[in-house]
C-alpha cells in the first residue's frame, strides 16, 4: 500500500523505536501532527514551547538512543534550535521535523505569516544545517532515498537531522523507486587494524599500572556493553571524567572513582596521572572533564579510542572504528591482576549544629537515597556538581548537560527521559534560578501521569555566577521570588506530595515520605546563599584557568 511523504517519514522513524514525537501546534506542522495523531502506534507529546520540546527530546535521547521532534516553520524551529545545538555538541540524534509552507507559496516568494516578509524561504532552512550532521528538504520523488541517507548519517554521527517537510508534498503519495539498499556498517581497514592493536597490546601487556577512561562517545554509539565487557574481560581498572559518569557500573570492583584533574579526588588524580598508561575510549577532554584543564596526562601515555580514529601518542591512525579495535582488544588481552584503588563516595552525611541544610549533609544524604536503576538528571550548576562524585548503585544513571550546558535543560530533559522509561524511577536535581527557564513542563508530568521525584535547590539566586563572577551580590544574580513547593498545584497536580523544607529533619522527613510514596513528589529545598559543594567551591578557585585563554 502507497504512503504519503509524511506517513513514510514517520513509519521509519517508528522502525528505529521512536513512538514519541515532542514537539508544539503550528498550522505549516498540521499534516506531520494530524499523521501522529491518527496513528495508532505512535504518541504525540505537546510540550509547553519549542525550546522544552526539544529538551524533552534531547532527556529521551539519552535513554532510548534517539528521538524525534516536530516544529513549525520559522518562529518554532528558532524557538527550538538552542536545545538543538546542545544535542548536537553531546552526539544525540535528534530528528528535528519541520512543516514548512507549501511548495507553491515557496515558489511565488508569497508574504506569509511566520517569515521575515521578505520572501526568503532559505534562511531558516540554512540556519538549521549548521547544527545538523544531515538536512534535506522531502518531496514525493526523493522522500525514500533521503530518509535512509538521513537516518544512515544520524546513527553514525549521533547528532540531529534537519527535516523539512513542506505542507503540499507532505500529503502526497511517495512516488516508488527501486528498494533501497540499507548501508552496512563501515568496516576498518585490516591493515591499520592490526597495527593499532598490535601497538596498544605492546604496550599494555607489559605493564601493571593502566586506567581506563571511558568516555561519553562510547555509549552515544551503544557500546557501553562492549567497553563493560572489555573491562570485565582484561580485569583493568577504570576511572570516569565528570560527562562521563554511569556510562559504566559505578559499584564494579574495578572502578577507582571520579577523575577531574588537580580540583577534586587527589587519591584518583594520583593513580591516573601516576599510571603508566591511560586508555581513553571515546574520552573527550573538555574544561569540565579536566578540572578546569588541570589534567595532567601526558601524551606519551595516552591512548584514546576514537569513534572513527585511535590516538596513540601524538600520532592518530584513522580508518578504524571503535567496534572494531574492542573487539579486537577484548579477544586478544589476558585478564590479569592490576594496581588499583578502591572508589570512594562522599562519606557520612554531617550534621550542621544549627540544623540548617548545609551541601556537607544534603549531596551525602542524597546519595544514599539514590536506588539501583534510578535515572538521576542534574542540572547544570551547583547541583550537578555537589552529585557528580556521589558513589551510585548498580544500574543507576546519572545524566548532565555537561559540555553545552544550558540553564534549563534538566525540567524537561527530566521529562523526557520519564516518558522513555516510565517504569523506572526518575529524579531531576536542580537549582531554582535553572528551574525558573522550564518549570512549565512540570504540567506535563502531570498531563501524562508521570511519577518524579523533583528536588529544587533554593539558595536565594545563581549560585553558580555567584561564585564565578567578581561581584556575587550584583542585581543580575537576584531571582524573582516563587512559592516553588505550590507550583505543581497551581500546574494541575491533585495527589503530589509537595512541601518546602528549610532543616534538615524536615529535609529527612520529606525524602522518606518521597522514597515510599507511589506519587510523584516536589522538594524545595531551601539553604543558605552560599551553600555549595566542594567542586563549585573549587571552580570559584580556579576560574582564572576557565576564562583566561
């Protein structure tokens, strides 16, 4: 049976396990809309605005590979495009799809409504390709040949694609062509192969003193299992940097704990740097990975296996894939006993005299709150970074946007992530001045029954600038002051436990009641301005290093 342009392009998409499609109304985006709608094996998810669409569908990204996201031309493809860009800095794919006017009113240079009245119908579409790895504008006679491309080049570069889809050809019958040769999965030069392999076990199997560091790249391409493998095959230690943490088990007995250069562990700072070698899998050495670039790892003992390249050295062999040299690895190195350290998490939680909630009490205390499977999602600031050295339970996820870091992502990423796993258990941490960007979608939560447990940090403004900029009481700092705790009423909520805690038995209290209840619950937690963790702490100490290049 013939399909139109759109119930092609969103069959495929359902093929890849999207049955999501996030996005907001717009008249150029109704047939996209009106298929979801009528399907009956895929879900529209109406978000609050574009912006938190497409951070909702970067949070179900992460859980379930990849994602989907509808907006209208123009003013909703702009709305989205910061989240977009965030995707595509930390290699989400991400199917952005946009209803455009129709093919004829292009054509005519007609002045309709959402364009700049200029006639130009290029501009949006030009913007979007350069936070796109593939973009393509479907018509009834290339709709299956782009589809594949589009989908092929998404999955290898886990990035987002642009879909252009004007309202005309949307409805269209897809003209047929002969089939379509799916593209099989690039294969490494043997010869390169070899070498690189070669190298490395020349280098490894001689030596007692190696840590791993597995990084992000390597479970957006879905191999954590094959690096879990590798580890449990070869008996080597591993440490994680801070956007990488859960990628792997964090209570393996091979796991020494949080790397993060000269600012925080020194004990795992010392054993990585101190090792004869590090091997880097898919390891991306950004300021908050290094501590500020307080990372001391020399060249000469880092390897790091790329997705599409390996570096040893200062030399890089390209033609190999990081599937290829794992296996390779994990067939050919003999398990064997390494120097190593053990993890440690953040200890006792300490009681302040006062009985106010200090960051020494809350991160520890959160910590042992957290559960086996948990799906944790901090926000940028100081709430991710007081968590990013909690020890966590077998199968728990921790999720931070830390390269691109965006205030605001983590309320609707959170809820996304919700809607991909609806059966586990989600938390999302975050600061109130972060919270205030999104918060809307907490009505989403409630529309779709969702069940979180929500924890907003109130400290009186932006901590985080607070700490970084030199003058902490500027006005621009200061936040408008909400009744956070009565929100999700106010959003639609009837039987969330809510409440606002300002000491720690209070605190106590309300995570008992939110660890037991089978409803969703809404902590504010209120601490005094300057409560940070150590890590915040630290970077206030090393800012020169952040901002002086």
């Amino acid at each position: 049976m013939s399909k139109t342009v759109v119930e092609y392009m969103l069959t495929r998409l359902y093929d890849l396990g999207i049955s999501d499609v996030f996005g907001v109304a717009g008249d150029y985006a109704f047939p996209i809309e009106d298929t979801i709608c009528n399907s009956s094996h895929m879900r529209w998810i109406g978000n609050c605005n574009e912006l938190n669409a497409a951070y909702a569908a970067d949070g179900y990204a992460r859980i379930k590979g990849m994602a989907a996201l509808s907006t209208t031309f123009g003013v909703g493809e702009l709305s989205a495009i910061n989240a977009i860009a965030g995707s595509y800095a930390e290699n989400l794919p991400i199917f952005h799809l946009v209803g455009m006017p129709a093919s004829g009113v292009q054509k005519s240079k007609r002045l309709v409504h959402h364009t700049l009245g200029n006639g130009d119908f290029d501009i949006f579409y030009q913007l979007g390709q350069r936070l796109a790895c593939a973009h393509a504008i479907l018509t009834p006679e290339n709709c299956i040949t782009e589809m594949e491309r589009l989908i092929s080049t998404a999955l290898k570069e886990r990035r987002p694609v642009y879909i252009g889809l004007p309202s005309d050809y949307a409805t269209m019958q897809v003209i047929e062509h002969s089939p379509v040769i799916p593209p099989k999965r690039p294969v490494s030069d043997k010869e390169i192969l070899e070498k690189v392999v070669s190298l490395i076990i020349e280098k490894l199997i001689h030596s007692n003193n190696i840590c791993v560091l597995p990084g992000i790249l390597s479970a957006r391409l879905g191999l954590s299992d094959n690096v879990q493998a590798f580890i449990d095959k070869t008996g080597l230690p591993y440490a994680t940097m801070f956007m990488d943490k859960s990628i792997l088990s964090e209570s393996h007995p091979q796991y020494v704990g949080m790397y993060d250069g000269k600012l925080m562990t020194p004990e795992v700072r010392e054993f990585v740097e101190n090792s004869e070698y590090v091997l880097g899998i898919g390891a991306m050495m950004t300021d908050f990975n290094t501590g500020s670039f307080t990372a001391n790892i020399k060249p000469k003992q880092f390897i790091n296996i790329m997705p599409e390249y390996v570096e040893i050295g200062s030399v890089i062999y390209t033609s190999i894939y990081m599937e290829d040299v794992l296996s390779a690895l994990t067939q050919r190195l003999p398990k064997r006993s390494y120097h190593q350290i053990k993890a440690k998490g953040l200890g006792e939680a300490m009681l302040a005299d006062n009985g106010k909630i200090t960051a020494q009490y809350l991160y520890p205390h959160l910590e042992k709150f957290f559960k086996p499977n948990d799906i944790i999602i901090a926000e940028t600031g100081t709430s991710s970074m007081g968590l990013g050295f909690a020890l966590l339970p077998e199968g728990a996820q921790f999720h931070n946007q830390t390269l691109w870091g965006s205030i605001g992502w983590a309320t609707p990423a959170s809820f996304g992530a919700a809607l991909a796993a609806p059966s586990k258990r989600v938390i999302l941490i975050t600061g109130e001045g972060s919270h205030q960007l999104t918060v809307q979608e907490i009505s989403q939560f409630v529309r779709f029954g969702l069940k979180p447990i929500i924890l907003v940090l109130n400290n009186d403004g932006y901590l985080i600038e607070r700490l970084l900029c030199d003058y902490p009481e500027a006005y621009y700092n200061d936040l408008a002051q909400w009744n956070y705790h009565q929100l999700p009423k106010a959003f639609g909520a009837r039987d969330w436990h809510c409440e606002k805690v300002t000491t720690i038995d209070e605190l106590n209290k309300a995570l008992k009641v939110a660890g037991s209840t089978e409803n969703a619950s809404y902590i504010e937690i209120v601490t005094e301005r300057y409560e940070a963790s150590e890590l915040a702490q630290k970077l206030k100490e090393s800012k020169d290093s952040l901002y002086s290049f």
